[in-house]
C-alpha cells in the first residue's frame, strides 16, 4: 500500500486529506508544514508521493518544491491550490509537478496521485 505526506497548514484540511486517501486505499500521515514534512522525510520516514497545499505560511509550496526536487528527487509531489497553476506560474504535469485546483473529486485525487506515481517509477526519476 502507497504511503502519501499530506501537507497542509490547515489541521481541518489535513485531516480531510488523510481519512480521504485512506479511503481510496492509500496509507497516509500529514505534516503541518514544509518544514515538518522535510523533518519527517530526513529522518527516514518512508512516503510514496507528496499532497501538498500551496499556500502556508513560512515555506509555501513553491519552497517546498524546490527543496523536495533538491533533496528527494525521485518523489512525486501533488500539489493543489484554490488559486489556478498560473497564479503559481506552475506547468502542470510538466518536470513531475502535479496540481489539482481545489475543489476536486475524490477520484480525480486518486486518478493524479496514480499518474504521478507512475511516471516518476517508468522515469527512474
């Protein structure tokens, strides 16, 4: 079973992330912000793919990003925003970037999650 890190600074919002892809048959633990989720991931805590929210205070979305690709290249990472890919000045799907403007269907979540997963183990990135 795929573990996925939910990101989120919203605790509401994490744990709606997390009992939904436990739901859709995911394992999934949350960090409450890119700094937690780096902490978990440098102390060996194995994840499949990332779901993070864009918009937190301290490192946002874009900074965690950058860190992940840096550090963990070879994580999917799915983003989601209320805000479009183009106020983050994102290219979907382009460099293994991900993103899901909220709301979205449970199985558009599950459908990206899989792609995202898939082509970084095809990719050998």
């Amino acid at each position: 079973m795929a573990r996925i890190l939910v990101v989120d600074d919203d605790p509401a919002q994490r744990f709606l992330f997390v009992q939904l892809l436990r739901r859709i048959g995911y394992d999934a633990i949350s960090a409450g912000s890119g700094e937690a989720a780096l902490d978990l991931l440098a102390g060996g805590t194995p994840v499949d793919a990332v779901l993070t929210d864009m918009s937190m205070p301290g490192m946002d979305g874009i900074a965690l990003l950058k860190e992940l690709g840096r550090r963990h290249t070879k994580l999917p990472v799915v983003t989601m925003s209320v805000r479009s890919s183009h106020d983050w000045k994102l290219n979907n799907d382009a460099d293994g970037i991900y993103f899901l403007q909220k709301p979205f269907e449970r199985d558009v979540l599950a459908q990206t999650l899989h792609r995202a997963m898939g082509m970084h183990s095809q990719s050998g990135v």
